[in-house]
C-alpha cells in the first residue's frame, strides 16, 4: 500500500511539474530546460556532472530531474532578442560567474558545449534566442555565427550522460526543448535584470546599465 501511494504521489508531482511549461521565457525566473524526446518522463534534464558549485569547463549534459541548483538555469538579456544562460550554482553576488558556452569559434557540428566564465567582450558563443515552435516547445539558436546553429541532445537520445550539442538548424525532436518554470531568481542572483541602455550584441557586460541604478559589473578574475 506505501508503495503504490508513494508512486501516486511521484507520478502527481511530476504531472505538476511537465504541465507548467513556459508559453514565454522570462529573464526573472528559474527554469528547468528538458528535452521533448522523452515526453513527461523522467530524464533529459540540463545538468552539470557532479551537482557542486560552478567548475569552470564542466560539459552540459542531460540527466534524470532533481531539485539541484545544477538544475536551475536563468535568463538574463544581451539585447538584440540574445540572452545568456546560466546555472544557479554559477552565481557570484547579482552577476554570474560562469554561463552556458559554445567552445569551438566555427561551432562544428556535435562540438562541446560548457559552463565557462563570463566573457566581456566577443561572447556571441554565449549567447541564445529562443523560438517558440507551438505546444509549448523552443529551439535554442546560438549568436557566434550568424545564428544558424541551434542546440540539440547528440545522439538523438535524451539518455543520462548525454551532452548537448550545436548542430545545423533542423526540425528533428532531439533540438527542441521545453522550459519548464521553477519559481522567482529574485534580485539576489541578478537574473531577470533588464538592460536600460540596448548595447550591440557582443558588446559585453562592462557597458550595461541595469535597473538598480548603479553600473554592475561582474568578477572578471
């Protein structure tokens, strides 16, 4: 009887959690980002190997859902509609210090994808747009380039352990994605901080001006 009650209450809570897919990304929140091959099952979820705090080169790759910050990612706006991307457990003070990064200058099809520290200049490879397809479902394009490539689950698989990868815009399932919302960043983390003066798309965190009035400007260790 505990068991098929304690299976009653898995199966409530993740129907809870798959049917609040975002209709639109908000930079003042936290997400978690899932890949759609798997549907409402339980895996596919962005993560960072190990669950500690932010280790610099640390691949994205996609795991079963837990409540750790390595689970969590914000948005925060880089003007021109591109965002960046980072885990929770990458947070400094009300910047970041790492975000979600292209590593390759050409991005080459299936080359890695990582968390690395914030960049201030030429950092349109961490940089993102987002393209609501319908059904609650996005396609995640990445700035270096031109923005013709988009991020997908290598493999076509969803599996534990499989990395994320830049491909060749497509339609297949494996490079949709579903943001999943997770609750308020708040001002704490800085996510959702609007950028008052638009600054060209690569032209780095050392130009923004944010609500708070006051210049912020991220560790650059």
């Amino acid at each position: 009887m505990k068991n098929i009650l304690r299976m009653f209450i898995t199966i409530s809570i993740f129907f809870a959690l798959f049917s609040g897919a975002a209709n639109s990304i908000d930079a003042n929140k936290y997400y978690h980002i899932k890949s759609v091959l798997s549907g409402d099952e339980n895996r596919g979820f962005w993560d960072l190997p190990g669950g500690g705090g932010f280790k610099k080169g640390e691949r994205l790759q996609l795991w079963s859902f837990d409540k750790g910050d390595d689970r969590l990612y914000m948005i925060t706006p880089a003007g021109n509609g591109w965002n960046y991307i980072a885990p929770k457990n990458a947070a400094f003070g009300r910047a970041f210090r790492g975000a979600v990064d292209v590593s390759d200058r050409k991005i080459p099809n299936g080359s890695k994808v990582h968390i690395w520290d914030w960049k201030l200049r030429d950092n349109s490879n961490q940089q993102f747009k987002f393209k609501d397809i319908g059904g609650g479902k996005y396609k995640i394009y990445v700035n270096r380039g031109g923005g013709k490539k988009i991020l997908c689950a290598n493999n076509d698989s969803d599996a534990n352990g499989t990395y994320v990868v830049p491909w060749d815009d497509n339609d297949r399932p494996a490079c949709q994605w579903k943001f999943i919302e997770a609750g308020n960043a708040g001002l704490l983390y800085g996510a959702g901080a609007s950028v008052v003066n638009k600054v060209e798309v690569a032209g780095g965190w050392d130009r923004y001006i944010y609500d708070w009035a006051e210049n912020d400007i991220p560790d650059t260790e």
